[in-house]
C-alpha cells in the first residue's frame, strides 16, 4: 500500500490501557505528559514534525524522509499501546471519494487474496460504519481482482479510520512499549552494575513511567566507569530521552579495602551491598529521591537469599524495589536481548572488589551488628563526598575526557584497524581494516601479531575507549589504542 507522492506519514498512537482507565485528571497528566516527552523526543530529529493531543489518542505526523528513525523512537517510548501508521486524506465527506481513494490504494495488493474492511467513525456522516464498511468493500470487490471478502479469516484487512471529512487508512501496526509515560511516576535513583541485572531493572522502571537515575560504585578503575556509562547512555538514549537524568560514580576502593580489614570473610558480600545501600541513600536523600532500584533476583547468588536481603535492607529507611526478584537468569537475558543490552552486558570486564570465602547464605542480625560496629564509616562518608555527579547525555563528552588511552586521528600504513561496532559493515580506512566485534575482542585479540600497532574503532569512541582500556588494564598489551577520524566541516 504505497502512494509515493505523500511528503508525510502519520502515526496514530493508542494509549495503553491503564492510562485510559485512570481517572479524568490523572488521564490527562498522563496524556500530557506523554505529549511532552514526544516533543521533546521527535525535535531532536526534525523541526517539521507536529503532535496532536486528543485525549485518547495522540497523532505524530512526519516527514517521509525520517520515517524510520521517528517509528523507532515511538516504538520506545513508553505509555504508547500500539502505534498505527497511516496515510491521511482531507475532504473525504462522500462515499463516493472514499471508495475511490482507497480503490486507488490498495487494489493491486488484493489480488488473488480474500479481504474484509473494517471502520471506524467519528463525527456526524449520513452513513453509518456498516454501511461505509459494505461500500469499500463492494467497490473494491468490483473494481480490483480480489478473490472474496472473507468476514472472519481474510487474508487482508483494509482497515480505516474517518474522523469528520478526514480519512485514515492505516498500513501497518506495531505493539508499542506500553507502561506510562515518563515523568508520572516520580524518581528512582538505580545501583548500576552494567551486568544484566541492573540494565533489565533499570529498563523496567522506565518502561513503567519513573525517570531513573543511576549510581555506580567503581571497583575497577577507568575501564570499568566507561563499561558502565556507555551501558546508562544507551538505556537514557532509546527509553529516556525526554528528561535530563543523573549518573552518579562513586569511588569504592578505599571503602573494598576497609571492608576487608575490618569485615570476616563470609561477611564480605553482605557488608558490600549494604555499604551500596547506605550511599545510595544518602545521594538519594540529596536527590531528593524516594526510593532505590537493584537489580537483584532471589536465591541468584548468596547475598540474594530472603535472609541477606533482609539483613541489607535493614541500613535503609528508603523504599527498595526489586524487580527482578522473582525472576530467573534465562528471563532477565531474554529482556536483555530484546532491549539491546546483553551485547553490553556480555563485554563488561568482570571486576569482583570483594571475594567472599564460604559466603553466609542465613546470616545473623546479631551477629551483622557486631561486624558493622567494626567499620570505619568515615570511610564511606568520604566516597560519597567525593562521587563525580554528571548528566547522563553529557556521557560522551566525558568519557573522551576520561579515558587514558592515546587517541590516534590520522592514519598511516603501520596500523590495523579493528572496527569493533556489532553491526556486518566494516569502516574503510587508508590502511588495513579488520572486523572483531566487541564482545569477541577479548578472546580475539589475544590470537593477534603482538608486533603490529592496533586502533580500535567505533562510531562515537565510547566502546572503543572501553576495550582499549581494558585491554591495556587486564591483557597488559601496550599496542592497542583508539581510532577516532577527524571530522571533516
């Protein structure tokens, strides 16, 4: 179904069902508040694309030249049930011009198959629903070389909207990512590991409408930092866009070696976690933030028993949710992949800061008590004092001013360059080019000539700035740097 001499597309964006059934100034919060965010979303890609509000429904219209880009973007925003592209035609009042119109739409596509119409209405018409379904129907029938209308198991629906003289034909459907609109449901500060938990726990609180912010405790240095904020940036850039969103790095490594001095070893992991807790609620209490999100699953390892969870929820009077905690590791992938992170999740270099020896699995809150007397909390104080507080969409510009490795922009015939990106297509350069994706850099690399100078490739040097570190940092190999082409103006 395809007319080339439209300029624009329009999408009808139903509202999921739980907004609708909202009460009448709750409903239209929230219908507003998804109206914003799409604002401020679809700006960014082009000036010319208008918003309607109505309130049970919103209609993006959209240039044909960004169609692809705005689709994707409605389809991760969150409080839309189903999007519902469709080609839009004024001054259809008469029968007569709506058979003709869709006549000229759709007859090619029938033939050889059963179809049936179906319509919906909106203001005053001389004719009813029925009677406007029979009468597309019947012209199409007669005019195209469809093999039947079929009532109940047509191959095609030629479905259409006509609201007053204005006719919608829809031609495609897509299940929107439901939940509420950001920004209705308050703020959650999120204890970002960058592994798959958090990333799925942080992506459910948005989906369901809360604006998530994240903080992170750093056991592992620079590349460990980078890992986790290209993981954040990537949640905030396709599910949170709309609002500005903090990302807060908290330097854990004095407080890893109190814990092991003052902690016995079967405490070590229980005591880490609540140590977490204790910080994020204080930076919270800053935030002015009401509850905390982990990502943790009941029973996944020995510090998620009921027992433990217990025993590390006791330092916060915040509230903590826990998403993931009736769900399994297969689930939480699963999410994963379909949101885009288990790539991520998979490449993050594994930085354990405490190892536990024979770890409680029933710990005691007598004996939890005593242990925590022993630790210096100025310590943990000191951290917090010290984390580095950014927003989330200044990421790229501060990891670039983080990272330690050498950033080569001009090439010459001694480099390889490794075009880390997942996607097939590999970038042309002056000198030899190989593929690796990220997340086989590691195993791959070590295969390499240690006698050749490397410069790993991505599109914005986040992911680039993350393995060349970390290849430096863990595999000690001193020829690998970052390759970032000057821009041309």
């Amino acid at each position: 179904m395809q007319n080339s001499s439209l300029k624009t597309q329009k999408f009808i964006l139903k509202l999921f069902p739980e907004i609708m059934i909202k009460g009448s100034s709750a409903k239209r919060q929230m219908v507003g508040q998804l109206y914003t965010n799409l604002m401020s979303i679809l700006e960014r890609i082009d000036a010319d694309i208008k918003v309607r509000k109505f309130s049970d429904k919103i209609e993006v219209v959209s240039p044909v030249g960004v169609l692809p880009e705005v689709r994707q973007r409605l389809l991760d925003t969150s409080g839309i049930e189903q999007i519902l592209e469709a080609l839009q035609f004024d001054n259809m009042d008469t029968l007569d011009k709506i058979k003709v119109k869709v006549g000229e739409l759709v007859a090619d596509s029938l033939e050889g198959k059963t179809f049936v119409v179906r319509a919906k209405r909106t203001g005053k018409h001389s004719f009813n629903s029925v009677e406007l379904e029979r009468t597309v129907g019947g012209y199409l029938l007669a005019h195209s070389k469809a093999k039947n209308v079929d009532l109940k198991n047509a191959e095609l629906t030629i479905q259409m909207e006509l609201i007053e003289s204005q006719l919608n034909v829809i031609t495609a459907k897509y299940k929107g990512l439901s939940g509420f609109p950001i920004g209705t449901q308050g703020d959650i500060l999120s204890l970002m590991s960058g592994g798959f938990d958090s990333t799925v726990a942080s992506y459910l609180t948005m989906k369901r409408g809360i604006k998530t912010h994240f903080v992170f405790f750093n056991l592992g240095g620079n590349a460990h930092e980078i890992g986790v904020k290209q993981v954040a940036l990537y949640l905030w850039n396709k599910f949170g866009s709309s609002h500005k969103v903090k990302f807060i790095s908290v330097p854990f490594d004095d407080v890893i070696e109190e814990i092991f001095r003052s902690t016995p070893p079967t405490y070590m992991g229980v005591t880490l976690k609540r140590l977490m807790l204790m910080a994020s609620e204080k930076i919270a209490d800053e935030m002015e933030i009401d509850a905390l999100l982990t990502g943790e699953s009941v029973a996944q390892v020995s510090s998620q028993t009921l027992r433990n969870l217990a025993l590390i929820d006791k330092v916060s009077n915040k509230l903590i949710l826990r998403p993931l905690s009736t769900m399994n590791k297969p689930e939480i992938i699963s999410i994963a992949n379909e949101i885009g992170t288990r790539q991520f999740a998979e490449s993050m270099p594994e930085y354990c800061g405490v190892i536990s020896q024979n770890p409680i699995t029933h710990g005691s809150f007598k004996r939890m008590e005593k242990v925590a007397q022993k630790f210096d909390y100025d310590v943990l104080n000191k951290a917090v004092n010290d984390a580095q507080h950014i927003y989330v969409h200044d990421i790229v510009e501060d990891i670039n001013k983080l990272a330690a490795v050498e950033v080569v922009n001009d090439l010459n015939a001694d480099f390889i360059v490794i075009d880390i990106r997942a996607e097939e297509e590999c970038v042309e350069t002056s000198c030899e080019t190989i593929k690796i994706p990220f997340h086989q850099l590691k195993k791959e690399f070590k295969t390499l000539d240690t006698s050749k100078e490397y410069l790993l490739y991505c599109d914005k040097g986040i992911m680039s700035q993350l393995h060349a570190q970390y290849l430096r940092d863990e595999l000690k190999c001193t020829n690998v740097r970052v390759y970032r082409p000057t821009q041309s103006s």
